[in-house]
C-alpha cells in the first residue's frame, strides 16, 4: 500500500468516497488520483504527480 492509499483510506474512515483513488495513465500530470469526504464532512482531493524524468 502506498502512501497516497494509506491517506486516502485514513480520511475515509467513517467518511465516503466521492472519487475512488485510481491511476490515471493517460494524464500528464497525475498518477493517481482521489477525491474524499471525512467524517467532519471537509472534502479532500489528493493528487500523487508523475515523476519527472
């Protein structure tokens, strides 16, 4: 589990996923990505970038 998982499954607990973390890659800019609600009802959207070569 990655970094980005681990956050995204601690912001979910006893909150919701509005966006499902998942790779993207075909974007340019994001390898995954995901949108979630916590339990105080504060979105987050997090974004693990690309590594630049």
């Amino acid at each position: 589990m990655n970094a980005s998982s681990k956050i995204t499954t601690f912001l979910m607990f006893s909150g919701q996923a509005e966006e499902a973390i998942r790779s993207y890659a075909a974007s340019p800019v994001s390898q995954q990505f995901a949108w979630v609600q916590d339990r105080y009802g504060v979105n987050w959207q997090l974004n693990l970038p690309k590594k630049e070569n």
